[in-house]
C-alpha cells in the first residue's frame, strides 16, 4: 500500500495498463502517473485488429482507445523499458534513463511466437504475426494481393486470419496439430467452427507433428511430414509468449511469466495484469480483453488499497467473430462436456447452448444472438453469485 501522493509507473499502454491507471484515481490515487510503451502509437484495442480491420470493415485508426483525461498521468510512448531495480525503485529504459517509482503496475503483456522461435523455420521464410497496429497494416495489405494464405495454427487468432484471408479471395489453407480451437473451446465449438470453415472454402492440414517453414525455389511452402504446400503469404499463429525479458533479472518473473496472489500483488507495491500474468497453483494464464481489464482493476486497487482491496472477482468470457459466426463464451473454456442448445437451432447458426459436466452447468455459448454477458453467465453457472472468486 502506498501514500496516496507516490510516483506510480505503469509499464505497458494497452488495456489492463490503461484500466490501471483509471482505476488508480478511482481508489484515490493522487499522485503522478508514468505509463511507459515500446508502442510508438496511443493505446489501442487489439480484438478488431484480426476481425474488421483485416477485413477491411474497419480503419486501423478506428481501433483507439479513448484518450485519457488525466492531467498527471504522462503517457511516454516509443520507449522501451529494459531493466527493474527493486532496491532503488526505479525502471531502467532502453535510453539508459531510470524512472522511480513508489509504486509499479507491470502490463507488459505477450507477443506471438514465430516459427523461428520453435526452431522449425530454418532457411528464415518470411513469417507474419498479428500483435500490432503495424503487423494488422501489413498483414492487410498482403491480403489485397495474395492468391493464396497458409496459416499455421487452427486456435482463435488462427481461424480469425483464414476468415479474413478467405473473404479477401485467397486459396487459404490451415496448418494445425490439432483440429480448430480444440484446446481453447473445446470439441463442440472446434466441430462448428471447422464445418463453417470448410464450407467458406478452407482446407485443413491437421498435422500432429507440427509443421516445419521451407523454401521450395523462391516460392515459401511448409513441409507438413513429406509433402510441401507452398502459398504466397505465411501467417503464424502459434500462441504467444509473455514479454518478461525487462523482469528476468529482478526475479519478478520466469519464463512463464509474472506469478500474482489473488488482488494480482507479486509484492505489496508492485502488482500486475493482463496477458504477463499466472494464477493460482496451476500458474494458468488468462489472455482475454476481459480477463486483462478485471485484472488491471484488481491490480490498482490492491495498489492503492493493500488488504483492504477486494479480491480478483471476475467470470472467464471471450468473444470471435469468423465466417459469419459471432460466438461469445461465458465458463471454464475447454467446454468437453454434454452440450444442450436451449434456444435457437444450429443448423440456422443461431443458439444459444449450455455445457454441462457431472456437476452441473459449466459454460454458455452464444452464436449470432445478441445475449447480455450477465445472461450468459447466468446460464454458464446459474447458481454462482457475482461475488464468487473466479477459478484459476
Ligand atoms: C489480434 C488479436 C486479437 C484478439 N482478439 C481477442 C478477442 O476477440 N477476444 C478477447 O477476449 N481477446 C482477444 N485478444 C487478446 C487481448 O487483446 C489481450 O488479452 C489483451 O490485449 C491483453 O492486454 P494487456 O494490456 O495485458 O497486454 P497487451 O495488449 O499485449 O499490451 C502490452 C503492452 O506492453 C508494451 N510492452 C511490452 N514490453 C514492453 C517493454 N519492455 N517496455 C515498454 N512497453 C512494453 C507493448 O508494446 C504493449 O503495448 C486478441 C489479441 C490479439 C493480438
């Protein structure tokens, strides 16, 4: 717990940052505010960057945040921070500057692993990744011209790019080692999401092995076990990693990421939210817009508050839009239990389903209806109440 006059640097400008700092005024943070970016834009939401801004639907300055009205709050965008001094409270740029703090909220999110991190692109083959602004701008552009697209990866981000990457016209192939959105969603989705898929025109290559980049002449392919299929343009969408090189040294993090208690503390002045952290025992991560922004809620307060601030009290939903299907999920995704749509009709592609294990209901899907997320996560869990804690 801090007074309520300290310097508070916030580390990372996207949306549990940016929750972060609002909130820290809310809990009666008066003191300055320092949010430093390796982003040389103003904060912006990264959802639409892989639905209508791909598809063209949406402008890329159309994704930004609203600014905010804080007239102690300095955002420094462009900068990198490359060190933490816990002994000397301070922040270390990649400038060689240092900026104290009395308090420190770490957000410095993911990024997306590339082939060549897992060691499978050898000959380096131009691979595209979805994070930024600047990788959707480019990823758009190559869309208006490539006949054919290879994504590799069938999870959520995966199957949103083949959507674009098929409604722009392209020959789109999915290379995965599991069927679609298996492991985020469960079977039940993945089987929907895969029959829609395929009937836009997608082809899947389920190819347990995983998948290796290769050049076949100057034409980039990817060699799935002893054939090669070969496209203009390679995506990868193969999960990402937490951005903790900046905490390695400190002890703050692991490879893993930053481990926080259940107000999202790692220390009673420094805390942390959004896609850097695990929870609880199992160190599961949450990297979800509304997992982040329960999580930067809870952070600031616990800065602001110590003990007294609540728990993390929030209900797991998540949202895509592809092929036509806008699905929002509401429980403990995977969702492998019994499935019961008790609105609407599939074969329409418009219900409202229930997921069941042995206990009860576990989880709630919506496609194409417009549900209240309250409503959903009623039917997800109908004897929870909204204090409950959620699971991690
Ligand atoms: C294309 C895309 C589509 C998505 N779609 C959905 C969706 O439909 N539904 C959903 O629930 N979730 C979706 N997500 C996930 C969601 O956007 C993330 O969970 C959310 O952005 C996490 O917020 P964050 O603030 O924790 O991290 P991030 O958004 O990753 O932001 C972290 C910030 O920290 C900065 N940073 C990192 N390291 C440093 C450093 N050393 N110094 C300074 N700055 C640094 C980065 O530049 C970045 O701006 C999507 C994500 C992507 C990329």
């Amino acid at each position: 717990m801090l007074t309520h006059d300290g310097t508070i640097v916030i580390v990372g400008g996207s949306i549990a940052g940016v929750t972060a700092a609002e909130e820290l005024r809310s809990a009666g943070h008066l003191g300055p505010i320092v949010m430093i970016d390796e982003q040389p834009h103003q904060p912006y939401a990264r959802p639409p960057l892989s639905k209508a801004v791909l598809t063209g639907v949406d402008s890329v300055e159309s994704v930004a945040l609203s600014p905010l009205q804080d007239s102690a709050l300095t955002h420094m965008s462009d900068q990198r921070v490359v060190d933490v001094s816990i002994e000397g409270s301070a922040v270390i740029l990649a400038s060689g500057d240092r900026i104290r703090f009395d308090g420190l909220v770490i957000a410095s999110g993911a990024r997306p692993i590339t082939m060549a991190d897992l060691g499978r692109n050898p000959d380096g083959v131009p691979e595209k990744v979805l994070r930024t602004v600047d990788d959707a701008r480019a990823i758009r552009d190559a869309l208006a011209t490539a006949s054919s697209v290879i994504v590799i990866g069938g999870g959520i981000l995966g199957m949103e790019l083949a959507s674009a990457a098929v409604e722009a016209g392209a020959r789109t192939v999915v290379v995965s080692n599991e069927p679609p959105m298996r492991r985020q969603c469960g079977p039940f989705v993945s089987a929907l999401v895969q029959r829609r898929a395929e009937a836009r025109g997608v082809e899947f290559l389920i190819h347990p092995d995983g998948a290796r980049l290769v050049t076949n002449g100057s034409t980039p392919g990817v060699d799935t076990g002893g054939s090669t299929i070969t496209a203009e343009l390679i995506v990868t969408a193969v999960g990402d990693s937490p951005n903790v090189d900046w905490l390695i040294t400190s002890g703050l993090a692991d490879r893993r990421g930053v481990q926080v208690d259940s107000r999202c503390r790692v220390t009673p002045t420094i805390v942390a939210a959004g896609d850097i952290t695990t929870h609880g025992p199992s160190r599961r991560r949450h990297p979800h817009w509304s997992a982040a922004i329960d999580q930067g809620r809870t952070a600031a307060r616990a800065l602001v508050l110590g003990d007294a601030a609540s728990g993390l009290h929030a209900r797991p939903y998540f949202w895509t839009d592809q092929f036509g299907l806008a699905l929002k999920m509401s429980g403990d995704m995977p969702f492998d239990g019994s499935s019961t749509v008790i609105e609407g009709s599939l074969d329409e592609f418009s219900a409202l389903v229930q997921f069941s294990s042995d206990d009860g209901p576990v989880g709630a899907l919506s496609l194409n209806r417009r549900v209240p997320m309250s409503r959903l996560h009623r039917i997800a869990a109908p004897s929870r109440t909204t204090s409950e804690e959620v699971r991690t």
